[in-house]
C-alpha cells in the first residue's frame, strides 16, 4: 500500500512539475500586454526557484543513472528538445532516450536525436521506430521494454534514495 502510495505522489508530481513547465513556456511566449492576467502566479505563496529546480531534476533521477549520465545533464537536453518541439512530453523524452539506449548498439541508426525528430515530425515513436528500420512487432516491444525499463530506473533510485536516508 505504501509503495503505490508514493508511486501515485511520484506521479502526480511529475504531472505537476509537467503541467508548471508547460504552462510556464507557454506564458513566456506571449506578449505581455500591461495587465493582469488570469493565470498570474499566486501572490500569497511565494515561488522557491531553488526547490522547483530541484524537484524538475529529481524527475530524471532514476532514468540518468540508468543512461550513465546526470539528472542536470538529462534536464538541459529535455529542455532543449522542448526547444526545437514544445509538444514533446517528459514521458516521450525519457522514452526515446531509453529506447535509444537499448537498441542503438544493434542498429547504430536508432538515436535519441532519431527519435525525437521523428516525433518533432508528427510521428508517434512506434512509427518513427518502424522508418528506421524494426518492424511492428519489434518497435511494440522496444517500447514496452523502455518503458519497463524507466519504471525500474525510478524504483532502482527510490530505493537507494530510501536505504540512504536510514
């Protein structure tokens, strides 16, 4: 009960955090035109930039170490690739990222940056997996399997986050 129970925090928090960033990139787009908005942040609760920095990291903790690299460096590329396609989403990036990580050694031309165009160009990773090269079946099973992957890296990391902390 307890670990579905901060599985569904984890979650919603990640759909927080998500919805924040968006919502954020979104209101920095528009010109601001010398009145109050509607979605004004909340004047009676300050923002703490250290700590929503800190929980946007926390999000890539467990897939970083999986992919051999930092929750900093792993954040800076999402945000670029948010840069280059506002509609992608944190699950999509971590997603073409460990499909990438396990596939690019047996087929070289199956890269992050692949992915990510692909899904730049409309189309779903699946797809995208299927123009470079697997079939159906295999890029269904890519998919599954990074998506396995993802949730074990966030197990992998809450645990030792746990075992640390005792």
């Amino acid at each position: 009960m307890k670990r579905s129970t901060a599985r569904l925090t984890t979650s919603v928090t990640l759909a927080l955090g998500l919805a924040l960033a968006t919502a954020t990139a979104v209101a920095a787009q528009k010109p601001t035109h010398g009145h109050a908005s509607a979605h004004a942040p909340n004047v009676n609760k300050p923002s703490n930039p250290d700590q929503d920095r800190a929980k946007d990291v926390d999000r890539f903790r467990g897939v970083a170490k999986k992919l051999g690299t930092t929750p900093d460096a792993l954040e800076t590329e999402y945000l670029a690739a948010r840069q280059a396609n506002p509609k992608l989403t944190h699950g999509q990036f971590v997603a073409a990222n460990m499909v990438a990580h396990n596939l690019s050694a047996k087929n070289p031309n199956i890269t992050t940056q692949a992915i990510l165009d692909g899904l730049k160009s409309g189309k779903s990773i699946g797809q995208t997996l299927q123009s470079l090269g697997l079939s159906e079946k295999e890029a269904k099973e890519a998919e599954a399997s990074a998506k396995r992957d993802a949730k074990q890296a966030e197990h992998d990391a809450d645990q030792a986050e746990k075992a640390s902390g005792q």
